[in-house]
C-alpha cells in the first residue's frame, strides 16, 4: 500500500487574522506536509498591515501558491437585474 502525502490548502482573504495562516505555514514548513497557499489581493494587503512579513516571505514557506482570481458578487445576479 502506498502512502499519500497529507495536503492542506490554507487560504488568506482579506478579513482581519492573516497572521493565523501566516502561523500555520509557519508551523507546517519544512515537515513533509504539502501546503496551498491561495491569496487574495485584499489578503495580500491585510497580510501587510497585520504582520511583519512581506508577500513573499509568505508565499515562500508554502508548497505551492497561487493568487486567487477576482469574481465579482454581479456574476451571482440574475441577467434580467
């Protein structure tokens, strides 16, 4: 039987508590557990204000990262509104 490597995708918007996914990226370097990091711009923005790191030092303890793409609330509306 094959083992499969544990994945975690941690995702930071741009509601106040960046510094928790910061501290769980953190925690989870370096110790065989793939991590996804999924950041918003407004989280990149939060990330800045509410911790001493920078973008890319976040990014930099992640597996894998990616930017999270816009999507509109009108995309939900109904045509006719």
């Amino acid at each position: 039987m094959t083992k499969t490597a544990t994945r975690l995708v941690v995702g930071i918007s741009g509601a106040t508590g960046s510094v928790y996914g910061v501290r769980l990226l953190e925690l989870l370097h370096n110790t065989g557990v793939e991590t996804h990091l999924v950041l918003s711009k407004w989280g990149a923005r939060t990330l800045i204000h509410e911790t001493a790191y920078s973008v890319e030092q976040v990014q930099q303890m992640a597996t894998r990262r990616t930017w999270a793409l816009p999507f509109p609330a009108d995309l939900l509306l109904p045509r006719e509104w």
